[in-house]
C-alpha cells in the first residue's frame, strides 16, 4: 500500500467537484438572407400612376393643344404655331409616351432586381454552411475541453490537529475511514482505529492495506480477544483506574466512588503474582473475596495467590464491601471473554484495528467500550503510541463516550503529539457540546431535522439580497361620452302710448294806487299716440362626442436582505451516504462539499 500510495502528496479525505473552467465563444445567430430592396422599381411604378392619374387633364390639355395650333396656323402665321405644336407634342407624349418608357424601365429594373436576389440566395446558401461548419466545430472543441476538465479534485482539510465527524450511515464511514485512512497512511503515517460501532467500518481500509502487503493488525473483540490479553503490559494501578473508569462510564446511575472501585481493583491485581493479569484471573479473583470458591475450584489461581486473596479482607470489611464487589465482580465477569496471552503492540503497525463484534449483546458491548477506550487512553499516556512518523488516533462510535472523558482524551494526544479523528452518529448529547472543539469539522448525511439544524447554525449564515415583493398589475381603461344640445327660442313685444296735453298760464297785476283786473296767459291742448311692436326667434344646435381608450401594465420587484444559513438544513438532511461538507476555519473557501465515494478515485 505504501508504495501505490507514497506518490500522493496531500491528504486526501475526499473529492470536491470542481471542473475546470471551459471558455468556449459563443457561436452567432444563423445568418439571414438580405434581400435587396427594389427602391428603384418602386419610384418607377409611383412615376407611373402619377401620369396614369392625370391622364384626363393631359388628354384634354393635348386636344386644347391641337385646336390652338391649328388656330395660330390659319389665322396668324404657320411659323408662329410651331411653339404651340411643340408643346402639343410634349404633352402628347407626356400622356402616351412616358408611361410605357416608365413601364419598360420597371421591367428591366425587376430582372435586374431578380437577379441581384438569385446572387444573394447564393451567397446566403453559402454563409449558411459557413456557419453550420464552425457550429459543429465549436462543439467538438467544446466537447473535447469539457472532457479533458477535471472534474473530481482531492480535498481535504487544511489542519493537522483534531477532526470530528458528525452523521452519516456505515455505508459512508466506510467510505469514509477508507478515504482518509489511505490518504494520512499514504504520507507515512500509521493509524491507529478503535471501532466502537460494532459496524466494521473499517473493513474496507483493512482490505486495501492487507491487499498492498503494508504491517497491520486487526482485532475483533471479544471473538477473537481469547487471543488478546488487554491488560498485558498494564500496572496495577493502571489495571484498577480502567475497570473502575469503565464501570463507571457503562453504569453512569451508580453513586459509589470511583476511587474507592479503582482502589480494590488495584489490590485485587496485586495479589496476583503468579500469571499474567487478565480479566480471567480477576472474575476468579473477585470469586474468591466473595467466599464462591473454594481452593479446590481456584482454575488458574495459585495457591498462594488464593490464600493471599483469602486474606486481603477481614469479614467485616468485606460484609461492608460486598455490594460493591459484587458489582465489580460482575462487570469482570462480562470482561472475562477477553483474555490471552497477546500484547497490543504497535511497534512497526501501519495500521491497528480494534472493533468490536456485532455479536455481542448490548450490555456487554457498553462495558467493553468504556474498558478499550480507557485501555487506548492509558497507553498514550505511557507513550506506546508514539515512534517514527506521524500518529493518528480514529474513534468511531465516539457518542457512547462522556464529554469529559473525550476531552481528556484529547488534551492526552494534543501533549503526545497525535492526531485525533472523532467519528459521532448523531449530532446530539456530548457531541453537542463538543462541537466546535476540533480544529475541523465534517458533516456527513443529518436525517434529524434538529440535528441538521443545530449543524446548519454551526457552519453559519450570510446575508444574502432576496426578492420579497413581485407584484404585477394590468388595466384597461375605456371610455365613451357624447353630449347633444337643442335651444329654441321666440321672443315678441308690443308698445302702445297715448298722450293728452293742456296747458292754460293767466296773470293778475294790481297797481299802487288801484287796482285793474288784467287777464293774459296762453292755453294749448294736444294729443300724442305712439306704438311699437318688436319680435325674434333664436335656435342653436350643438352635438359633441369623445372615445378615449387606454391600457396601463406595471411590474415591480422589491428585494430585502436577509441573513440565511450558508448550508440550509435540507442540504444536509438529503445528502447522499458518500457526501460531506467540510468547515475548515484554515480553508479559505470552506465550507466545502465533498464526496468520500472511492469510485470517484477513477475519474
């Protein structure tokens, strides 16, 4: 495998589809034939109906012509009806002559007009196949750039530190183990895989690497862990925090100290001298403090270390301790399937693989999860994961583990210098809190709605300008009013005036010394009649009418901002078993959608 692999410089945990850009030109609009325009032939017919129009006019206008030369001729002098001939003549040929030039001018111009057309379908028929010719052209330089694109490039992410997986099915942690595995093994770095999902999800890595003959060692627990002693190489001390740890983590309900647990562990294990500690000698062990055995039924157990177990607690203290062992005693006896005589040694191992057995029931597998990753940790801890070339550490199944425990888990490989992959099921509990964590994170297939939505949320929103408003409207507005107005009118007026007049003055004078009646004045009398009589007729008439007709149509578009997910949730929940997004804080184009498949490899 390294030598197939040892080409490759990157890390490749994927590929992203990003063809090359093809930069082909667009090809034209097909050409249309140009038709000359008969714009002579049209100013010839227009000539024509012109004199064709006033035919009459120039036929009386000739015979006025006719009579006036023969006029001139007789009466005045034959030569001076040469003017008058002459312009008979124009006319006469105005009216006869010149339409059938014209006619005969039009049709010289039309066969000339036909053929200028015959030439221009020729040449339209040719630019026609021109045009077809480098159609086809441009496609197949279209189509051979197009296929020599690439399309699938590596991707993967940019740091060096953790990575968490989160969703997705085994189909794609299959491909996905896979993917990554080659590639960090490819640079020279030996991986080291604790498959807790009973799965076997890195069954395909373990073929591709035993297939290229690279050093590997797989271990399925517990079908094949009677060959495997756990615990081999293991302190006692170290021997009772892993069965209390993992205890502890298996049952989280129990309020008894872990240290107290891991305490009796550690002095259970030291009484056992003759062997090599296994979960097999620790059952038998547990039995013996409990009073179950007797030294006839001590199977693999020393005398000595029978007696020395028989000793280690008086009856008080074990009446006090007895629900506590028997607890312990009963999450050795789960345990006790895995004993041998194997060390987990990982000295010049490209690959390790530790998976449990889909076999096994629930309950024992909770156990053997919290006792493998404990039994992981410790060893990194003692620098047993250490050596040449870069180290990296893949859990898959890590929901069944606490938060606090991967963190810690996490902190050991940051100061040991190993890499770690977390691979979750479900974005939910401790992989909730642990979000965010890792220096990258991958998101494969999200089926749950809140799941796909608290990772949509992670990876961010943007603001994006959205159409909010269309709006559309169309009118037609008719309108039609007439109005008609009659007036009439007749007017009479009559005037009679009759008048009497009498007028009478007289005067009386009386003098100083007497007086003498004297009597003058003046009367008149007269009589004066008048009579007048007036009368008219007026009439008005007024009709008016208005149409008015009018069509109005409008289109708008309003666009608002708005701030959206950058991945939407659906994305997410329909991607495909192989598909991931990639959000890489180090990547500047992150996030990124990539594709695990390794048929994709091909292309």
């Amino acid at each position: 495998m390294a030598e197939r692999l040892a080409t490759r410089e990157t890390e490749q945990w994927g590929w992203e589809y990003r063809g090359r850009e093809v930069v082909v030109v667009e090809q034209g609009e097909p050409p249309v034939p140009a038709v000359p325009p008969p714009s002579s032939l049209a100013t010839l017919e227009r000539k024509r109906a012109s004199v064709t129009r006033v035919s009459t006019a120039l036929v009386w206008a000739t015979a006025a012509g006719v009579v006036v030369t023969v006029v001139v001729g007789i009466v005045v002098q034959p030569l001076v009806a040469l003017v008058p001939a002459v312009l008979t003549a124009g006319l006469a040929w105005w009216r006869w002559g010149r339409p059938e030039l014209l006619r005969r001018s039009a049709v010289a111009e039309h066969q000339r007009w036909l053929a200028e057309c015959i030439d221009t379908m020729s040449g339209f028929e040719q630019d026609v196949q021109a045009w077809e010719q480098q159609l086809n052209a441009r496609e197949q330089s279209k189509a051979a750039a197009v296929a020599s694109a690439r399309l699938w490039v590596p991707v993967g992410p940019a740091t060096k530190e953790r990575v968490d997986l989160y969703g997705g099915t085994p189909a794609g942690w299959r491909a996905a183990v896979l993917a990554m595995g080659s590639s960090l093994m490819s640079a020279g770095g030996r991986l080291t895989v604790l498959d807790l999902t009973q799965d076997s999800v890195a069954e395909p890595l373990h073929r591709l690497a035993a297939e290229h003959g690279a050093p590997i060692r797989a271990s399925l627990v517990p079908d094949e862990g009677k060959s495997l002693n756990l615990l081999a190489d293991l302190s006692t001390e170290e021997i009772g925090v892993v069965v209390a740890e993992g205890l502890r983590a298996a049952e989280p309900e129990q309020s008894e100290s872990r240290g107290v647990d891991a305490t009796l562990v550690q002095q259970v294990a030291e009484c056992l001298t003759d062997g090599p500690i296994t979960f097999a000698r620790l059952q038998l062990a547990f039995q013996v403090l409990q009073r179950q055995l007797t030294p006839e039924q001590r199977g693999e157990l020393s005398r000595a270390e029978y007696a020395t177990l028989a000793d280690l607690l008086s009856e008080s203290a074990r009446r006090s301790a007895e629900p506590r062992l028997f607890r312990l005693a009963a999450g050795v006896k789960r345990l006790a399937s895995v004993s041998g005589d194997t060390v987990m040694d990982d000295a010049d191992i490209s690959l390790r693989v530790v998976q449990l057995s889909h076999r096994e029931s629930e309950l024992t597998a909770s156990l053997l999860r919290q006792v493998l990753f404990q039994i992981t940790m410790v060893r990194i801890q003692r620098g047993q994961l250490s050596g040449r070339g870069e180290r990296i550490v893949l859990i898959a199944g890590a929901d069944a583990l606490a938060r606090p425990e991967l963190e810690r888990f996490d902190s050991i490989c940051r100061r040991n210098g190993l890499r770690l992959v977390l691979l979750f099921a479900h974005l939910r509990d401790s992989a909730v809190e642990l979000l965010g964590g890792g220096d990258a994170v991958l998101f494969m297939r999200l089926g749950n709605a809140k799941e796909a939505e608290q990772a949509a949320t992670f990876i961010g929103r943007q603001h994006r300008l959205v159409a909010s408003q269309f709006t559309y409207s169309h009118g037609t507005n008719t309108s039609t009013s007439s109005s008609d107005s009659t007036t009439r009118g007749n007017s009479a007026s009559t005037s009679d005036s009759v008048g009497v007049q009498t007028s009478d003055s007289r005067q009386a004078t009386f003098g100083l010394l007497f007086s003498r009646r004297h009597r003058s004045g003046s009367k008149s009398s007269g009589e004066q009649y008048s009579s007048s009589t007036t009368g008219g007729t007026s009439w008005s008439e007024s009709t008016s009418s208005s149409v008015s007709d009018g069509t109005t149509e409008s289109t708008s578009i309003g666009y608002q901002r708005t701030y959206e997910y950058s991945v939407e949730p659906t994305v997410l929940q329909g991607l495909s078993p192989t598909a991931f997004v990639m959000v890489d804080p180090l990547d500047p184009a992150s996030p990124r959608l990539g594709d695990c498949d390794p048929r994709l490899g091909a292309l």
